[in-house]
C-alpha cells in the first residue's frame, strides 16, 4: 500500500469522520469502505473520511436519517447501485423503516423515470430483507 | 386550446391532485403550474395533476416536508434550475426552515459535484428570500 | 408478498396495461416484467402496468414499433443496458427489422457518443440473434 | 474566420451533407447551422456536415422523419432544448403531425422524468406553433 | 450575509486555497467567485477554497494548464456551460494556447456528442476572443 | 458476419486509424477493439476506426497521452467503466505514469462527485497493476 503524501486535512476531522460512519453506518460496513477507499487511494480514503464524513455528513440541521433518505434520493436519480445500497442501509440503521424507503424510490419514479425507480426498489429491497433477517437474529 | 381526447384517469384521481397541490405549493404557484402544464399539452396536466400529484405525492408515510427536501435532492443532482427552484418552494411552504434547505444541497455537494452544489444554492437562495419577503409584510 | 394499500388507479386501465404489455412484449417477457416489478414493489407493479403501460404506452397516433424505436434510442442515450434489452425486443416483436434497430442505434452514436453507441449495439445484436433463433425453430 | 489545416473528409461526402440537410431542415436553418458550427469552428463545421449528415444520417432503413423522431427522443432524455427545437423542427418539415411530436415526447416523460416531458413539450410546442403560422401564410 | 457557524477547516488551507485561485484564475475572476460562492452560502465558500482548490488544485504531479484541460473536459461532456468557460479561462490563464482548448473539446465530441462539443466550443470561442483582445491591449 | 453496404470513409483515414490505434493502445488491445466493434456492428468499427481514431484522435497540437487523460476525466465524470479503463491503459502505453492517472481521477472527484472518484480509482488501479506487472516481466 502506498503511503500518501499529499492529503493534508486536519487529524481531529479525520477522527470525528471515523465516528460519524460508525453512527451512520456500523460496523462491518464503516471498516469496509474505508478499507475500499484506501485501495483505491489512501488520500481519496483520507478526504472521503475527513471531508465527506468528518465535515459533511457532521453537520447540524439534518439528522443522519434524514441525509440518508436524502442521499438515497440523488443515488436513484444519478441510477448509482452501490448508493443506493449503501443509503437505503445508512437510512434503515438510522430508524427509517423500509416503508420510508420505499415511499423515497416511489416519490423520485417520477423525476428520474420508472425504470430508475423500480431498479433502485429492487436493490433496496434486498437491503431491507438483510436488515430483517439480522433483526430477526436478534 | 386543444382538447384531450386520450388521457383517461379517474376523476377522483385528478381532484386529489388539485388538493394536494394546494398544501404543498399553495396559490398562486398551484394554479400557474397547471396553467404551464396546460400550455405544454392538456394531456400532461391531466397526468401529472392526476398520476404525479394524486397518486405519488398522495401517499402516506412521507410528508410533503421530506418528500420536498427528497425531490430537491434529485433536482440537485440532476441539475434541474426549474425544480430546485419549485422543491425549495415546496419544502419552505411546508415547514422546513431555510438551514434545512441549505443543509440538503450541502449534502449533495459531494455527490453531485461542487459546481452543482454552489449553483443549486445560487438559485435555492433566491426563493429563501421571496419566502422571507412575504413573511416579513405579513 | 406484502399488500400494497396505497396505489389507486382505475381497474380497467391496469387490464388495458396487461393487453398492452401482451401485444408489445408477449410472453414470457410480459408475465416475468410483471413478476420483477411485483418482487420490487405491489405498487411499483400497479403503477407501471396501470399508468405506463396501460396509459401511456396504449396511446394513439405512433404504433408500438414507432414507440419501441423511440424508447430504445432514449435507451441507449441514458445508457440504461436493461431497457436497451427491452426496447430491442419490443421493436423486433412488433415488425422492426434487425436493420431498422441498427439504424436507431448508429444513429444516436453521433448524439450519445460512441461508446454509448458501440456498446448498446453489442446488447442489442444479442437480441436480434436471440429473435432470429426462435424464429428459424418455428 | 481561421481555415482549418486539419480535418480530412472525402469532399462528396461534405456535397451529401450539404444536401442531406436540405431535405432535413430546408432553408434558412440549414445555412444558418453550417455558420453556427462553422462560427464554433471551421472544422467542427466540416466534421458535423460531411460525417453527422453526409454519412450517419444518410444512411437509408430509416426515413427522416423518424429518424428526427428518435433525435428528439434522445434530445428529451438528455434535456437539450436546442437539440428538441432543431428535431421537432426536422421532424414537422419531413411530414410528421403535430401529434405524432407531442406522443413522441409524451412516451419520453415516463423514462426521462415529468419534468424533462413538460418542458420539452413546452419547446416543442413553440415550433408547432411557428410551422403553423408558416403554413398558414403559405 | 450571515455567518458559517460549521465549516471547521484548517486557516492554512484556505490561505493555500486563496493563493491557488490566484494562479489558477488572476483577478478579477479569483475575487469575482469567491464572492458568488459566499452569496451562495459561506459555508460553501469555505469548502470550495479550503477543500476544492487549497487542498485538491493544489496537489502536485499535473500542473494547472493540464488540470483545467482536465477539468474542461469533464465539463463538455456534463455539459456544464458556466465551467466550461472557467476552465477555458483557466487553461489560456495557465499557457494553455487557443488550439489546445478547441483540441480538448473537438476530442470530446466523440464522446458527449456532437451537440455537447459545437455547443461548448461556441462558449470557449467567447472566452478565447476575450482572452485575445485583453493581450492585445496589453 | 454480415458485410456493409453503407459506411462510405476514405480507405486511407480508415488506415490511418488502424495506425493510430497501434500507438495509443498497442496490441492485443488494438485487434481486440476492432473485433468488438465488429462484433456489434461491421458499420460501426469503420465509422470508429476511420473517424474517431484516423480522424479525431489523428488530429496534431495534443499528444496522445494529453488526449487519453482528457478522455479518462470525461469516462469518470460520464462514470463509463469500460472507458476509464481503456483510458487508463492508453495513458499509462502513452508514458503517462500512475500518479498522473491518479491525479486525474482525484481532480474530477469534487466535479462528478467522490463515488464517482472512488470507484474510478478502483478500475484504475487495476490496469495500473496490469502495467506494473507486464513491465516486471519484461
């Protein structure tokens, strides 16, 4: 693994990063797409971590849930799959149900077209049957 | 203007939608949308009044607060002028404050690219201060 | 398979969208779409099949091999590989020429850049030979 | 104007543009096209003329008027309102209806959004009205 | 303008970020965005110094000239007309020459389309004579 | 494989672009294009072949490494897969090196959004390992 040189964000964001995925996310997830991101590029890890996470998502105003569902939104209109995976499980670890998700996709068929909107519900949809069967674990 | 003789959506359908328009936009911004839709092609206001805003808007679960910030969301990363303008509206005129507003493009800055962002802000600032200006003579 | 309470559109129009979807796509394509949709979301499958298909799709003045080619070229210009599929197999069940998909295809080459247009011709070639096979075992 | 050094196209097939165009938009929005791209630059003048027409659209299987149909299929799902003028446009010069444009746009808004239908029809709309006014003197 | 309570990044990087527009763009345009950036929002302002330029312009490896061709790619093919003529000021700011811009954009046309690639290079046209006339001045 | 009656490009651009195609990409990757291109369409490996590679990519002023890192930032801002990576290999053939192609992806992150980076850097890195290896043989 290379070591990066050049990524010059401030240690305690890149602290406050890490714990904002462990909220958002949890684990195993925040340690695997860290893990992602540093294969790709330790500094893309380190602005993602610091940036996106540590001064972004941290932010007041909005709860996690709420920027999940909102993510969620721009991931169906932008058709990313890796998104929308990832937010429809930001948003139900945050205490979204799976119908407020599924309200999400419904309300954006209309803005980014249906077959967006019903391929985005079946990715989600698997998201929402693995949260249930850990639950059910539980 | 011309006559539709194709669009077939139940009457009820279309009254929701003039209903719900109401709460979500209010006047006079419900009826001038309508009348654009109408000017485009009748059959797209008989849609969008009866499918888009009687059946999807409609629905439970999300309110129109969420679904607003949810619809900014995708106008954002869809660079969509017209509708970052039209869901700001939305969202102030149920409830959500300028900062949530605000706070929604921040978030999608990292995903819809930095330009998206300041320029979705350019246009969102614009109707937080029509929004204020009309508080303020009230 | 959980109940949708929600989607309410007129009964007759989601039998027109089931008519519809048999002559544009016939079987198996418009029984296992239906299938896909359902396992997405019960309402995602009333919606389409009522709205788009029954509604819009049932329209007149272009016929089902006009609006298959027009639906395949917004295909290939919004590089959605699925409906690139789909819009093959409607067009070419519906009379196209394996020539006049081709042309649909070369044709938005110059407007969805070339690699949009080489790789949608890829998926739709398999397509076509897959209608050429069912049609030299009849 | 500078003369361009570098673009190397056979000069009949720049004679087949010219002509193509002709047929597909008639004059004056052939002459003022080659000067706009020509004012762009002069090659991109020579590649748009001799390959774009004199080769892509050229080509027989399709007619152009469906071949402007499906231009301005790919123009809604991109949201390009010059490309949605210039295609209706090409498509009412070569036959197509009123209502053949309007059901092209239509059968878009399903796959590119409302909104990208709405405002496309709101173009459109201008161009019919204007080839009207054209007939109407003639 | 009200004041950021939230955008927690280092001072040294917005200063580095101040000094890069400097370089990148020359004045008036450095001063002229960064106070459109505030009107936005001062938060954004903040991010889009500290982060966008002070920390990712300013990385090492591709000097300014080629990551405004760079980024004026990118542009042409989001077709994003306000940057595509920022990064053409900056290429020429940064010893890019006329035909290396057109070079840029004539490349992408392949690639975003046709339409994308005259479009864009009518708005670099503008910039390149603006650039040309201030030289002559000089 | 069908033969084409159409596609009408003067033979020696087409064979320029066969040349081109050796220096940009090099073999096997040269003959493997023109075999998919084939595959998908026998018209649209000579439109590729003889106008965007004899006629486009021939052009002077840009290199070909300058023209495959432009084309790279246009495939992650497009988040076209199969083109970050041919852009990453004809960069890298081109004698750019892996800190160039990082550098790259990392700029576009703050325009096309950091998913959009992060997952091209892991396509990236792959072809960069690829070269690395091929060049340790050697």
């Amino acid at each position: 693994m290379t070591e990066s040189h050049h990524a010059d964000l401030p240690a305690d964001q890149y602290q406050q990063g890490i714990a904002v995925m462990q909220r958002l996310w949890g684990e195993p997830m925040a340690t695997e797409l860290r893990s992602m991101w540093r294969q790709a590029d330790p500094d893309i890890e380190r602005y993602i971590t610091a940036f996106a996470l540590g001064e972004i998502w941290a932010r007041p105003t909005l709860d996690l849930k709420t920027r999940s569902l909102i993510c969620l939104a721009a991931a169906v209109a932008l058709e990313r799959e890796g998104q929308i995976r990832l937010h429809t499980h930001g948003a139900l670890h945050n205490g979204a149900t799976a119908a407020e998700v599924t309200e999400t996709i419904l309300q954006l068929m209309i803005y980014a077209g249906f077959p967006a909107g019903w391929q985005a519900m079946l990715v989600a949809r698997q998201v929402i049957a693995e949260h249930a069967a850990v639950e059910n674990e539980e």
